[in-house]
C-alpha cells in the first residue's frame, strides 16, 4: 500500500515535471543559431485570391532560392483568420517558423513580444541596407525609437473602385472625390436599383482602416502622442459617426452590409450589384471573380474636401505586409538570406505584380509596371495622402475593442436604431474602458 | 514494477483470499484494496495529463500579469496576486460588468437550451416507441444533426441565417410575411435566438438518443398492467416512464447542461471571434479577454471563476439527486 502510493506520487511528479518542462519552450532567449542551416519555414499570409494560388506564385520562387544557396524553404500559407493566433501560439511555445510574414499594422504588438529578431543596422546591412525602401512603408515597421520588428514586403493602400457601367447608367462622368459627392453619385445609383457602396460591418480590422482614415481627416487621433488610447475625443467620435452614417443617415450602404465579414461587399461589387467599393488593392481578388479590369476603374478615396495629401487630407492607412524572423531560428544566417531575396528587386517585381501590390523598394517602385493604371493611383497614395496605424504596443487590442464597437454601432443602423453623437461617444468609452491600463 | 510483483505472484490467490470474510496475510490485503487503483492508475495518469495539469497551469497564470510582454518568457511575468480576480469581478467597471453580462446570458441560454433538448429529445423517444413503418429510418434521420462534424453544420446555419440570402428570412418574410422587413440573426438582439436555435438543433438528438436507450429497460408488462388499470396515456408517461427514466435523466441534464455551458464551438463559429452582445456566451467572452485582447492572465483568472462555479454547480446537483438512494442505482 505504502508503495504503491509512492510509486503512484512519483510518476505524478515525473510527469508533472516533463509537462511543465515541455510547457516552458518559450523561454528560450538566444538570439538565433545556425544549427539546420539548410532548411527555412516559412509562413505567408494569404495574398491571392486562395491559398492555391499563393502556393502556386510562390512555389517557383522558393525553387530559385534552393537552387541560388541550398536551403530548402517550407513554405505554409496561413489564412488571415488564424495568421495572428498562430504567431501567438509559437510566441508562446518557441516553437514556430524562421520566417514568417505579419500584417505591418501588427508590427508595434509583436514587437513588444520580444519574438521577433530586431532590424538594426547590422541586420538590415545584411539585406543590402534599410534605405532601399521607401518611408512610408518603413513608418509602420515597429514603434519608432526601437529597433524594427520587420522588414516591408508588399505595401499596399486603399482606393475606391467603381463600376463603370453602373456609373454610365446614373449619368455619372467621373468618380466622386469628397464623400459629399460619393453621397450624391449614391442616391443616382439607387434610384437605378443597383446599390451605391459596400462595406465589411461585422470585420473588424476593416472596420478600424476606416475609421482611422475618417479621424485623421477631423483631425483627431486614436491615441495621445505619448501612446496612451484616447478614443472619446470629439473628433474620434465625429469620425467614427460619420463612417457608420453611411448606412444609418445617408443610407449609401446597405444595411445588410452590417454583417458582412467575410468579403462579401467585394463579392457583390465584382458580380455588378453594387457600383463602389473602398478596398486595398482589388484588382486580383476581382478578376478571380471574374471581373476584368477594363469593367471598373478606380480613384483616390475621397477626402472631405479639396484633394488628397497630408494631415486632414489622408485617404488611406499604410496597409501592407512585412516579413519578419523569429529571434529563436536555428537557422538565422539563412533566414537572413531568404529575406534579402524576398525584398531583392527581381522578386519583389515578381511577387508585387502577382498579388497588385506595389513593392517597399524604391529602385522597384520606379519600374513601368507601377506607373500604370490601378497600380498609379496606388502608388500616389500611399507616396503622398497615406498615414500609418499607431505604432503601438496596443495596437492588436485597439482593432479589437475599437473594430467591435463600430460593429456594434453598424448593427444599431442595421436595427433601424438611432446612431447619435451620445450612441458613438458610449460605445468608444466602452472600448476605451477595456484598453489594458499598464 | 516493484509494486506490482506481489499482485501477480498471488494471482491463483485471490479467489480464496476473497473469499474470506477476515483475512489472514497482510498481502492479501493489500491485493484486494490494491488492485482496483492499480487498475485505475492508467486513466488516472492520463486525466491528470489531460486534464489536471492544464488546469493547475492555469491556475498558476491567473495570478500572474500574462501580457503580451511576457507570453515568450511567462516564467519571467510578474505574479499579480488576486488583481486579475479583481478586475474580473469588479461587476462596476467595464470588464467585470462585461463578464456578468456574458455570465447572464450564459445561464438563460443554458437553461432554455437544456431544457428544449430535453422536451424534444424525450418527446421523440417516447412517441418513437412503438413500432411503425419507417420508425428506422426517421431515427436515423432525428441522429443525423448529432452525426455532423459541428463547423460544417453551423456554417449552414450561418448561409441560412443571412440577412439578404438566407433561408429563413426566406422563409419568414418573403413567404409566409410573418416580418416587415428582414431580420438580421446574426447581428443584433436575434442573435440569442439564433444561437439558441442552433444549439437546440444540434443537442436534442443527444437527448433523444439517450432516453431511447433508457426506455429499452422498462418492461412492457407495466404498461400493459398500467393499461388495464385504465390510465390513459399521459399517465403512463407520468407514472410509469418518467419515474422509470429518473437515473438516466439525471446524468443526461448534467452533461447536456455542463456541455451547452461551455460550447465554443457553435457561438464561434456563427458569430466569429467578436460576439454580439446578445449571444456573448461566456467561453468565448474568456477566449476574447485572452487571446484577442492578449492578456492571458485575466482570461485564466475568469476560466478559474467558470471552473468554480460549474464544480459548484455539479457538485450541488449531485449531492441533491443522489441522497437517500442505493449505490447501484448511480
């Protein structure tokens, strides 16, 4: 009996023990080794129109990096939806990919993790040197005064895609350029029956883009310069107000459009129902669904007034995809390599023109490929009227408290309830309240 | 190894040493009042490999300041003493007051869940009792909901719930012009009641299932004896099948209501990782204080409450069904 309990409490311990051994992979806190350095993993975010076509785009290109310096990269595309869990979890356990790409809007978040292998100037020597990229994409590589978290891959900017048959049928000549236009332009297409402009209400990253460009051109912020939330300024609130207005008061998205989240406004602007849509860099997405680029044409976002620059002028977040590597590869040497030929300007002319997204190096960005079209109205936006997100440690909590707030509100509008100044301002002090306070 | 050398040395023992009302040898002894949690230690190094050290783990982080700054190094987080149970409970401040609300919800849609699978579920076993054309092939239909893989069956129920496409304001409003206009069931106060509907959907089939296996035992000469004596019907269900189905239901309420308190997959999946404040059922509301606002000690904290009040909860009941009866019937 006496042994069988110690026995028994022996075993307990033993594999407590290894559990919590197991458990506490995380804590490893060297700076990278080079002990398998001839494979890489690597996770990409969803780009194309599917996880297929990545692997199909990005399939070759990983084939030229074997045959240039031997190191086999295992490449997993990873849907958006689970792309920020997943870095979690190997934060958490130590046990991830070397190279992995992250939302640039993530950057300050993951940074402050601790995670990810800082960019300083001996590492960014290694690439070829950080000023082969342009500022704007640099500005939302981490929290400024440390070290950046990531290098900027595919830059990326919001435009308003419009339906050009849609247009012609409302007798409408050229696209709107204030929102008081687009208001007006979208009582012409109603009166058509088609309707006027989509939105994603239940997505709440969405959401947040919006929202963010709408303070900024009321010259508010989301957070205080010194980084702390501050989301029930009146011009936060006047801002948030008038991007949810577009369902409830001028009624140019349709109400339906408050539950969309998985790309559907999209969806419905390709098959021709719905004359806009405010999205970053479309084009793929439209023509895997079958709309050709000669049916839309696309313009700037609107501003409240006068034209797109700076300050109250901005038009689009700083959106884009950086690739960054996690501090405990065993393979840092490689993972270096992989990113300097990522961001090397043939496969950044590659890659950039496969998913429509202009590349960070400027040697690229001069290219004619980029001077053309969808990709010119891109490139001035993000090169003259684009801010980035707050770079701040936050962030990743901002987009989720901010994000369902404007949700919320949408499905108010939605509901046919009032959205009021009081309404806006009580469900941001909400948001505001869940911030963490340290 | 060494403690189970005596076991099976004296293995051509033990009937004999059973047999004896007193017995003899201290080994003996200890093969008897040994053996069972021999036999039991296999499952119980697994629960505790499952089960248990998660759950000491998470109790541990929910006295620490996990935050996105520490979750690469947690051994290296401060430890924050009852702060996290604080901020959690604190029904006056936002978090708390979230969580209340998400508690509240919680429990309506429990109960009101629970109890539509169990009126459902005993309904259809006991009118599927007796033999007819065809009572195969409906039971197997009636299990099908049980059968399907969660993410696949609520993802239909999403398409179906839509707002502009759905079968169902097809059904409610363009049909059979029961609305004004369209509801919105995933967004907004309806979203409780789709949540429900889902819940009742998939959940019955369980119940139905389990009383069907219950009524298998209760012999037909009672209700033939019932008969005779001239009760109708509804008292035959009174008197005969629900007294008689007592031991099987106690145990189906407990899972059904431990299993729909905590369902995750279903609000999750129809609703994505921001619940409607309607529908915020309370194990989601802990994976979104976590792991979308990254702050992995406050969630431990909570599902360390959650975990209190359900071992509270099925202790109570437990401790009420169970008195006063015999061991056997347990």
């Amino acid at each position: 009996m006496r042994r069988t309990r110690v026995a028994a409490a022996g075993a307990v311990t033993a594999s407590l023990l290894t559990l919590v051994t197991a458990c506490g992979g995380g804590s490893s806190t060297s700076d990278g080794s080079n002990d398998s350095p001839k494979t890489l993993t690597y996770w990409a975010s969803n780009q194309g129109a599917s996880i297929e076509v990545d692997k199909k785009v990005l399939q070759p290109e990983l084939d030229k990096f074997e045959k240039q310096t031997g190191i086999k990269v295992k490449v997993e595309v990873v849907p958006w939806s689970d792309l920020l869990n997943r870095i979690l979890t190997a934060t958490t356990s130590g046990q991830g990919p070397d190279v992995l790409n992250i939302g640039n809007t993530w950057s300050a978040s993951l940074q402050a993790t601790g995670a990810l292998l800082p960019w300083n100037a001996k590492n960014y020597a290694a690439i070829g040197g950080k000023d082969r990229f342009v500022d704007s994409a640099l500005g939302s590589t981490g929290a400024q005064g440390q070290d950046p978290a990531a290098v900027p891959l595919y830059s990326m900017a919001y435009a308003l895609y419009y339906n050009k048959q849609l247009f012609a049928d409302a007798g409408i000549s050229k696209p709107p350029a204030t929102w008081d236009e687009l208001i007006a332009d979208g009582k012409k297409i109603q009166a058509k029956g088609k309707s006027a402009l989509g939105a994603e209400g239940a997505n709440l990253s969405e959401n947040i883009h919006h929202v963010f460009v709408f303070a900024r051109q009321h010259g508010g912020d989301f957070f205080t310069p010194d980084g702390k939330p501050d989301f029930t300024n009146d011009k936060v609130v006047a801002a948030v107000k008038q991007y949810v207005d577009l369902m409830a008061k001028d009624k140019v998205i349709p109400t339906g459009d408050a539950e969309y989240a998985q790309n559907q406004s999209v969806s419905d602007f390709a098959k021709g129902n719905q004359a806009m849509l405010l999205w970053q860099s479309a084009s793929a997405n439209l023509e895997s669904q079958g709309m050709s680029a000669d049916k839309y044409g696309i313009a700037p976002v609107p501003v409240q007034s006068g034209t797109p620059g700076t300050g109250t002028q901005v038009n689009s977040a700083v959106m884009g995809i950086n690739l960054a590597v996690f501090k405990n590869t065993d393979n840092i040497d490689g993972a270096k390599k992989f990113v300097k030929f990522m961001t090397s300007d043939a496969e950044q002319k590659i890659l950039n023109t496969a998913y429509s997204s202009i590349p960070p190096v400027k040697s690229v960005q001069s290219d004619s490929t980029f001077s053309s079209g969808a990709n010119k109205v891109l490139k001035d936006t993000l090169a003259t009227s684009a801010a980035a997100l707050p770079q701040v440690a936050d962030e990743s909590q901002f987009e989720t408290a901010v994000g369902t707030a404007v949700k919320e509100l949408f499905a108010d509008a939605a509901a046919g309830r009032a959205v009021t100044t009081d309404s806006v301002k009580a469900a941001l002090e909400k948001a505001q309240q869940q911030m963490p306070t340290k | 190894m060494t403690t189970t050398a005596p076991a099976e040395q004296s293995v051509d023992k033990t009937p004999s040493g059973a047999a004896h009302p007193h017995p003899r040898r201290r080994p003996g002894r200890i093969r008897r009042i040994g053996l069972p949690y021999l036999l039991l230690l296999p499952a119980l190094l697994l629960e505790l490999l499952v089960h248990l050290v998660p759950m000491v783990i998470g109790t541990v982080m929910s006295f620490k300041e996990l935050t996105q700054f520490y979750i690469r190094d947690w051994g290296a987080a401060p430890w924050s003493g009852l702060d996290n149970y604080k901020v959690s409970v604190d029904f006056d401040a936002p978090v708390g007051e979230a969580l209340l609300h998400s508690f509240l919800v919680t429990v309506a849609f429990t109960l009101l869940s629970v109890g539509l699978c169990w009126l459902i579920g005993t309904a259809a076993a006991v009118f599927m009792q007796d033999t007819f054309r065809g009572r195969g092939l409906l039971r197997a239909l009636f299990l099908v909901p049980y059968a399907l893989p969660v993410y696949a069956a609520v993802i239909t129920w999403v398409f179906m719930f839509q707002h502009d496409n759905g079968l169902v304001n097809h059904v409610l409003h363009d049909q059979l012009h029961l609305t004004d206009k369209p509801s919105f069931w995933l967004i907004g106060d309806n979203s409780f009641w789709a949540l429900l509907t889902v819940s009742v959907w998939k959940g019955w089939p369980f119940a139905f299932l389990i009383v069907m296996a219950g009524l298998q035992n209760i012999p037909g000469e009672l209700y033939e004896a019932a008969a005779l004596d001239g009760a109708g019907l509804w008292q035959q269900i009174r008197r005969i099948t629900l007294p008689s189905l007592r031991p099987v239901n106690q145990v189906l309420l407990l899972v059904l209501f431990l299993w729909t308190f905590n369902d995750f997959n279903t609000p999750y999946v129809l609703f994505g990782r921001s619940a409607p404040e309607a529908a915020d059922l309370i194990s989601v509301h802990i994976y979104q204080a976590s792991f979308v606002t990254w702050n992995f000690g406050t969630g431990s904290a909570m599902s360390v409450l959650l975990l209190l009040f359900l071992l509270v909860v099925t202790g109570v009941y437990l401790l009420l069904t169970t008195r006063g009866r015999k061991p056997a019937d347990v």
